[in-house]
C-alpha cells in the first residue's frame, strides 16, 4: 500500500461552491495536498478517465456530467492513502454513505456524488496522469 492516491472534487461540487470545504474536510482527515489544479475536462479526457465503465447504461449521462463544468483534481499524501480516501469519501450513493463523509454531506445522487477516490494504487497513477505532468506533483 502506498502513501499517495487521486482524488477530484466533481462539477457539482463546484457548481455548489463548496470545493474549499471538500479540501479542507480532507485536510482534517489528515491528508496533504502535493498536486492540485482546477481545470475543465474534455469529452475525451473522460471518456479515458471512466474507461472502466465503458458499455454501462449510465458511461454516456457520467461523461456528459463530468465535462459540464471545472473540476478540481488533486494528489494526496496520507500513510494507506487509497483505503483511508474511500473511508473518507463513503460510499458512492450518498444516501448510503457512513454519517459524516463526503459524499454523504455534499452529494446528491449517485452520479452527482462530489468527489471520486481512486480505488487501487495503480489506478490512482492512472487516473493523475490524466490530470498531472509527474513534476506537477510536489513529493
Ligand atoms: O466512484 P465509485 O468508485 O464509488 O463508483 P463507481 O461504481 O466506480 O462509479 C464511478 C462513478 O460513476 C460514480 O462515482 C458516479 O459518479 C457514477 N455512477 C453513475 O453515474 N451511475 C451509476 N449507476 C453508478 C455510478
Ligand atoms: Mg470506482
């Protein structure tokens, strides 16, 4: 288990202003921010970014949420980095999310859910290189 993982403050998020509360909240859960960088996706970046779920009824609606305004990706730097991330983000339907993550106080649906986590150290080195040049991220 590694000490870095990925994670993105969503549209709706950013649509709802509450991106510096998100940061702060992973702040006080004791991660530290190494990269970050605020910026639109294209349909492409998306589309490679949500690879995984390429074929599933809802890959089409997902990109088309996930380049409808500026997101906020960021590296994070915390011992077990990924698990303590999912912990901390809760489950991807808010209303099933654990009383006090942050899907379950600013998402909204299961696709508008304010923030991903990655879910494997691999992914995670996948998913910044979307986002980050390797000397963008400050460890
Ligand atoms: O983000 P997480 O790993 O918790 O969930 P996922 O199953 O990997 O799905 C990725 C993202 O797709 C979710 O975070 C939702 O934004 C979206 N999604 C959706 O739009 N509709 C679904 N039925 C399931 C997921
Ligand atoms: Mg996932």
């Amino acid at each position: 288990m590694g000490n870095l993982t990925f994670t993105m403050i969503k549209p709706d998020a950013v649509r709802a202003n509450n991106h510096a509360k998100i940061l702060q909240h992973l702040v006080d859960a004791g991660f530290r921010i190494v990269a970050l960088r605020m910026w639109c996706m294209s349909r492409n970046d998306a589309m490679r970014f949500y690879a995984v779920h390429k074929g599933k009824p809802f890959f089409e609606p997902l990109v088309e949420f996930m380049t409808s305004g500026p997101i906020i990706a960021a590296v994070l730097e915390k011992e077990d980095a990924v698990a303590e991330l999912r912990k901390t983000v809760g489950a991807t339907d808010p209303e099933k999310a654990e009383e006090g993550t942050v899907r379950r106080l600013y998402g909204a649906s299961v696709r508008q859910n304010a923030i991903h986590a990655s879910d494997s150290d691999e992914n995670a080195r996948i998913e910044w290189s979307i986002h980050f040049d390797e000397a963008d991220i400050m460890v």
